[in-house]
C-alpha cells in the first residue's frame, strides 16, 4: 500500500483556477512542479494527446450537459447522475487492484466531508447554470472565480497579495460585467447559479488550506481523492435531489421517450455521456498538468475555456452580442493575468 499522508491531497483544490480539479497535477507529487518535464518527441506527443483529451472530453460534457438540460429541465437529477456515472470508472479499479483502493477512518471521512460539500455546490451551481442560460455565458461568469478566491482567502484566511496580483481582478469585474449587460439570453438565475459554483470553488480551496497539514487516510493521490469526493458528493445530491425535484423526472423521461423525440436507449446515453465525460475531463486533467509547468497550465486553461464558448457557440448556435464578446474576452484575459500574476507569487516564495 502507498501511504501518501506525507503528501496530502488536499492540495488538490488550494490553487484551482477552473471547476475540474485542473492545478491539481501542480500541487501532487509527480506534477511539473517538482519534475522536470522530458523534452523527447515521444513526450511532448503524448502531453499533446493529454491536452486535446482534456479539450475534447471538456467540450463533450458541456455540449451533452446543454442537450439533456435542453429535454429535461431536471438541474439537481441530471448533476446527480452524473456525479455517481464516476463509480462505474473508479469502482472496478479499486475492485480489481488496478488502483490501490483508498483506507479512510471516520475522522479522515469528517475532514473530508466540508470539501465534499464544497465540490457539490461546484458541480450542482454550473449545472444549473448551464441549464438556465447559454454555456458561453457560464463560462464567461465562471471566468470570475478569482475575484471570490481572492475575497475570501483576504476573509478567512487573512491573506494579502501583492497589488499587481488585485490588479488583474478588475478586467474580469469589468468584463463580466459587460457581458452580463450585453448577454442575450441573460437570466438572474444563470448569473447566480454560476457565482454559487465559483463561491463553492473558492471555499473548497480555503477548507483545503486549513486542512492540509492533516494526514488523511492511505492510498490518497490526487486520483484518488477526486474519486472519494465523486463518492461523498453522490451520497450529498442524492437527498438533495428528492427534497428539490422529487421522483419527477422519471415519468419525464418516459414521457419524452413517449413523444418519440428519444428512445430509451439514446436518452439514456446521452445522460451516461453526460457523466462519463464529466469525470473523464477531470481524469485527463491530471494527466496533462501533471506534465507542464504552471504558465502552460494557466495558458492552457485559458484556451481550454475559449474553446469550450466557441464550440458551444457553434453547436447550439447561441448568437452572442458584440459588447457580450468584448466582455468574454476581456474577462478571460484578466483570468490569465491572474494565474500568471499568481505564479509569480508563489515562484517567489
């Protein structure tokens, strides 16, 4: 058995930029940060594969996501199946001994249960924003989550940086703000579904800080650690769900198998998809970042999150307003400044 008590996990969420786990590679053993990368052509095409996986499998869920919120308005169902399709990856390594199964008392469980919290509002706050207006608009507020780690990391954590590191947060007020005005299918609902996603982010990485000098069961890498929050945060929807949307979303899933839009086997796929991309994005992410040093990270995750608009742009064909593209791209700039004003920070400690 690895015991990685001397290497905690909880790492994993302190420096998050984006909803999956992208920075994680960065604070685990065997990230870029202390490994150098091998420059080999067989190297640098597989960290390429890593990242257009990383890419791809992104831009599947978002645009699976939208098509089964589309037909089934059912936020807390939908976030719920496919926060448990996980298991149906993670579950048979463990079972079969291809991954070292993870050992958890229940004081590591309780430690562990306010970050799984945390990680269910992310994931829940970005369904239901993705449900309720377009996936570029999301995303372009989900740009935003550095403005709220910042504030509570100053409240909680009393925690001061440099002004260059506050001066990048205006372009992304700004810019969301623009977009916000100029969104065509703007709704208060996405706007705070959205921004309860980027307070959950921002809060699971302060509750990861607090807890990061405790030791926290065995076989606990990063992979391991995204799989045991997958599990906790399942357990958390699943009463959650029946107390907000019922058993109704059965007889809708019938009913729309009935109107002959979907038979049961390509609606139910399309849910499937829906999860499995969802925990295959976060898996490869940690392949990718595993592999480059924190400006590619920040530059990559920027990309990544221009791809994903533009690809969601073109499949649901969502007009976007000019002021509302001038408003993305300056959010989205400012997001990279922060993340690069950020590596510099840490670079000088």
């Amino acid at each position: 058995n690895n015991n990685n008590n001397n290497n905690n996990p909880t790492k994993l969420f302190c420096s998050k930029v984006d909803e999956a786990p992208t920075a994680a590679a960065l604070e685990v053993a065997g990230g870029a940060a202390s490994e150098p990368a091998k420059s080999s052509l067989g190297e640098s095409v597989k960290v390429a594969s890593y990242f257009m996986l990383w890419y791809l499998f992104n831009i599947g869920y978002n645009i699976y996501n939208k098509q089964a919120l589309n037909v089934l308005a059912y936020p807390w169902t939908i976030a719920t199946i496919q926060m448990a399709v996980g298991a149906l990856w993670f579950v048979p390594l463990w079972v079969t001994g291809a991954r070292a199964a993870p050992k958890l008392s229940k004081s590591d469980l309780s430690t562990l249960f306010p970050i799984a919290l945390c990680h269910t509002g992310v994931h829940v706050g970005a369904v239901i924003a993705l449900g309720a207006g377009a996936v570029s608009f999301a995303h372009i507020v989900k740009a935003s989550e550095p403005v709220v780690t910042c504030v509570l990391n100053a409240v909680l954590l009393k925690e001061v940086l440099p002004l260059p590191v506050y001066g990048t947060l205006l372009p992304i007020i700004g810019g969301v703000a623009i977009a916000s005005m100029k969104e065509l299918s703007f709704t208060f609902l996405a706007l705070g579904a959205a921004m309860l996603s980027n307070l959950s982010s921002a809060a699971r990485g302060v509750l990861s800080k607090k807890t990061m000098n405790k030791s926290i069961g065995e076989n606990m890498d990063a992979q391991n650690l995204y799989a045991v929050l997958t599990a906790m945060s399942t357990c958390i929807l699943v009463p959650l769900m029946l107390a907000m949307e019922g058993l109704s979303f059965g007889p809708a899933f019938r009913s729309l198998v009935a109107s002959g839009s979907f038979t049961n086997l390509s609606l139910a796929t399309l849910l499937l998809l829906g999860g499995g991309s969802y925990y295959a994005y976060n898996e490869v992410a940690f392949l990718a970042l595993g592999k480059v040093n924190p400006v590619t990270h920040a530059v990559g995750n920027t990309i990544k999150r221009v791809v994903i608009i533009v690809a969601s742009v073109v499949a649901f064909k969502t007009p976007m307003s000019r002021g509302s593209v001038v408003g993305s791209t300056i959010a989205i700039a400012g997001t990279l400044m922060y993340s690069l004003a950020m590596n510099a920070v840490k670079g000088k400690k």
